[in-house]
C-alpha cells in the first residue's frame, strides 16, 4: 500500500520529484530519466511507471535550462527504443508460454492479453505506433507482437517511429506549455488530465466492443 501511494505521489507530483531528482544528482538525472522509461516499456511487469508525465515535465524543466532540451528527447529516445526491442525479445522467447498461476502470469493474464491482441489484430503494425500515446496499452503491445512472431525487421520500423513522435511530442508539449502560469499552478491536474486523455481510446474501444457484442 505504501508503493502505491509513493507511486501516485510520485506520478501526480512528477515536476516536484524530477526538479528534486535534477539537484540532487545533477547529470547522472539523464541515466535515472532513461531508465524509469526503460523499465516502463521494455519490463511488461512494470506497465505503470510514469511515462507521458515523464516527458511533459522533463519538456518543463528544459525550458527553464535545468535539462538539456536535445539530450533530453535522445535519452528518451533511446531508452524507449530499447525497451520496447526488449519487450518484443521477451514476448518472443516466452510468449504464450506462460504459466497462469506464476506473477508474470497473473500480471499479463489472459484478458488483458487478449484486449492487446485484439487491437493489435484490429491496426497491424500501426498499433506499435499509436499504442506509445496509451499508457498500460503501450507496455503490452511490443510483448504481444514478439509472441506473434512479428518479424523484427517490421517491428523496429513502428517501434523507431512510435518512439520519436511519442517522445517529440511529449517533451515540446512541456517545453512550450509546462511553464505557463495556469499550467504550472495546476500541473496535478494537467498530468491527471494527460493521463485520462491518454487511456480515453483504449475505455471507448472496450466500450464499444461491449455494447456491440
């Protein structure tokens, strides 16, 4: 129960925290950053690490200078890269295999397995893509299409260009609005609404295959 309290504290409190994380470690904050995006996408255990939150105030702090704004998007960058190669790697090598009553099993159980194949059948490769703006979605998917045995060649083209936008977009976003007044004042807020806006789709979606059904 503490975990997750600290966990929420820390996502809802993401400028505070990574402010304090910048001056107390200085430099060594870029290896923490990439690692906490590492771990969220490429350890499908950890779908719940603070991802967009992350880069819309990393964008923030860059534009007051106390982040380096283009060594910010490549560590981001890279760590997303990475971390989604792992992903697949993982779901390739163990995919299906997994036993239902082991933690990884009851972590990527059946239904939330399921609810990532289907839109990963419904978009094909786009998904890899449009699933980095969906947060849980977004751990999820690069582990479905290495079990799907998507070949890889295919896979680090969506996975490369799924990266970039996510972390482009993320990061300007704080970089030309994390620090307006109303923004900075209500930033909980900002990153509560950020979080809702980005598993809107994935609600509507369950939504409606239920109602359709």
């Amino acid at each position: 129960m503490d975990f997750v309290k600290g966990l929420i504290d820390f996502i809802m409190h993401i400028d505070v925290h990574l402010t304090e994380i910048v001056s107390q470690y200085h430099g060594w904050a870029y290896g923490i950053v990439f690692l906490i995006i590492f771990i969220e996408t490429g350890v499908v255990i950890m779908p719940f690490l603070p991802g967009d939150s992350l880069l819309f105030a990393s964008g923030a702090l860059a534009s007051l200078g106390a982040l380096n704004l283009w060594i910010s998007i490549i560590i981001f960058f890279v760590a997303a890269v990475i971390g989604d190669s792992l992903n697949y790697e993982i779901g390739h090598k163990i995919g299906k295999s997994i036993p239902e009553n082991s933690f990884l099993g009851r972590v990527v159980n059946k239904e939330r397995m399921q609810k990532a194949q289907d839109f990963f059948n419904k978009y094909g490769g786009k998904t890899i893509v449009i699933a980095r703006f969906m947060p849980l979605i977004r751990t999820f998917i690069p582990f479905i299409a290495g079990a799907s045995k998507m070949h890889y060649r295919y896979f680090i083209i969506y996975n490369v260009a799924g990266a970039l936008l996510w972390v482009l977009v993320g990061v300007f976003s704080g970089y030309f609005f994390g620090n307006i007044p109303f923004v900075r004042n209500n930033f909980s807020t900002v990153i509560l609404a950020i979080v809702v806006v980005s598993v809107l789709p994935a609600i509507v979606g369950m939504l409606r295959a239920k109602f359709k059904k």
